[in-house]
C-alpha cells in the first residue's frame, strides 16, 4: 500500500515538473526569438537611418550644385546680354 501511494505522488511531481520544465523552455525560447528580432529590428533602423542620411545628403548637395551652376550660367547669359546690347 505505501508503494502505491508513493508511485502515484511520484507520479503526479512528474507531471509537474514535466510541465514546469515545458514551461521554462518555452518562455527561454520565446525570449532568444524576441532578442533575435529586437537585433534585427534594430539592425534594419540603422540601415534605413544610414541610407536615408546618406541618400537625403546627396540631395541636398546635388541640389544645391545644380544651383550654383544654374546661377553661373545666367550670369554668364546676363553678361553676354549686355556685351550684345551695347
């Protein structure tokens, strides 16, 4: 009788601790796939930061290029006007 009793309180810790050890591995693995994304999350905002930067840096420069040459070209345009009209 003692060993049946024994068995069946053994048996129902197994259980437990069966269920307790799913739930540590579940909770550890849905913890590492959380870092993995925050890693990569993290990852792609710095990509995009970087290019965003880089890319709207070029356009501010070529823009501001553009600009210089288009006011060059219509000084030279403006001189030459004056050259003809006199």
């Amino acid at each position: 009788m003692q060993d049946n009793k024994s068995d069946s309180e053994t048996e129902k810790w197994r259980e437990k601790e069966r269920d307790a050890a799913i739930t540590i591995q579940k909770n550890w693995r849905m913890l590492k796939v959380k870092w993995n994304y925050h890693t990569i999350l993290k990852s792609c905002r710095l990509i995009q930061r970087v290019y965003r930067g880089y890319h709207k840096g070029r356009m501010v420069f070529f823009h501001k290029k553009e600009e210089l040459s288009e006011s060059h070209q219509m000084a030279f345009y403006h001189e030459m006007a004056k050259i003809i009209q006199k």
